[in-house]
C-alpha cells in the first residue's frame, strides 16, 4: 500500500489580508504562509498509518516554488517523499484536482488523506473531486480513522451528529479538527527533511469552471453600544433590538 497526502500552501490565517490591485487575488506583500491547518491532520493520519502498516507516505502539492515549505514541514514530520505540481496562475477545485487525481495514479497510491478544507478558499470539495475522477470510495470530515485488512472504519461529522461507516480501498480521505493530534517535527527529523529531495513536475493543465469575478473584504464591525448597567437599560435595549438591530 502506497500513501498520498496532499497538502495546501495557506495564508496564515493570523495574517492580516489586502485584496490585490487587480480586485480578484490578495496582495502577498507581508503574508506568511503555512501548511493549510486541516491539511496537518491528514499528514498524520497518514503517518500514523504508516507506523502501522509499514508503507511510503508522499506528500503531493500544487503551487508555486513556496510550496515547498509545506512539502518540507511534512517530510520533517515524517513522510518518505514529496512531489511539486508547478503551475501559475488560479486554479479553482475542478482543474486542482484533475492534477492532483493525475499524480496520484502515477504513483499508484491506494489510500490519499486530504484535509476537510483549505483555509482559503474553503470550497471543501477537492478530496471529494478528487476521488470521483480517480473512481475511489470516499469518506468525508472523518474524525475517526482505522485500517484492517484493505477495510476501512471511520467515523465522520454529520449535521446533528456523527456516523461511522465502512468502505474498502482504493479510498480517499477527508480529514477534520478532532482525528488526531499533529506531532511536532523533531530536530532528526528536520535535519533529515532537508536532505530529502522534492520532485517537481509540470500541473496538468486543465481549464477552469469558475473564475474569480472580484475579491471584496467583509464590512467593518459597527462599534459597540453600552446602553445602561442595570435592569432600567432593558426597555431601552428591547427598543433598539427591534427599530435598529432588526433581530426581534
């Protein structure tokens, strides 16, 4: 059995964001950068796995050279390899994952973990895009995962409560906050990470079915009221929930 993992390059979502001056991307002018949170939770589900198992873990990405540093971050973790998709330019869901699907047939991988979503974007659908171009099984927002045999158990976030169910490999992934807790990188395997070579390789090229239109930021906070400190505020506040608020 082979492993895919397959990661996002993500503004920190600590980073304060500025639209660009085209109106439909951000200006990367001091934005960092960080492997897409949810994305870690796949890493080590996947590691987790391979202690178990024995397999190789790849981590597969599609971006641009920064990438790297999330490719890098989860060979410090503890992945065997890591694959560069390079591609310019917006790529929404659709193309992302009939590149993504490409490579991962290429290297034969039975089972992928993707995180639930992107913090970008937060589509939260390229697992799922993904593993109906491949003709995979796939479980989604998976908060309990286990392996025997080629059979999977797992347990995912339904609206309202949870569901286990079962499926076989070849499979895809999904995974959400809550399946396990993400190791830290030690000082071994970071300086192993370094000399791991990433493998680069042209996106397949696939044309998008959406585009981005305009980007806006959401609308300030109004500041806020204190109308009183006891219970003679009440009428007062009941009046401006109804006349201004528009919330009763």
């Amino acid at each position: 059995m082979k492993i895919a993992v397959c990661v996002s390059h993500v503004p920190d979502t600590a980073t304060k964001v500025k639209i660009g001056s085209d109106g439909k991307s951000i200006d990367p002018a001091g934005v960092s950068y960080i492997i897409n949170p949810y994305d870690e939770f796949a890493v080590e589900e996947a590691l987790k796995t391979k202690e178990l198992t024995g397999c190789e873990v790849v981590i597969i990405s599609l971006g641009s050279d920064s990438s790297k540093e999330s490719i890098r971050k989860a060979l410090a973790m503890g992945a065997d390899q890591g694959i560069l998709l390079k591609k310019d330019g917006f790529y929404d869901s659709f193309s992302t994952a009939c590149a993504l699907a490409k490579e991962i047939k290429e290297q034969k991988c039975d089972l992928v973990f993707f995180g639930k979503q992107s913090v970008d974007y937060d589509n939260s659908i390229t697992g799922q895009l993904t593993s109906e171009i491949l003709g995979f099984n796939c479980v989604s927002v998976v908060v309990s995962f286990k392996i025997e045999n080629n059979k999977i158990t797992a347990e995912r976030e339904i609206e309202g409560g949870r569901e286990v169910v079962e499926t076989e490999l070849p499979a895809v992934i999904t995974a959400q906050k809550g399946l396990n807790e993400p190791r830290y990188a030690s000082l071994k395997g970071i300086m192993a990470a370094k000399k791991k070579v990433i493998e680069e390789k042209p996106a397949k090229e696939v044309n998008n079915l959406t585009e981005v239109i305009k980007l806006v930021l959401p609308a300030s906070k109004q500041p806020g009221k204190i109308i009183g400190t006891d219970s003679s505020a009440v009428p007062e506040l009941v009046r401006l929930l109804r006349e201004e608020a528009k919330v009763i």
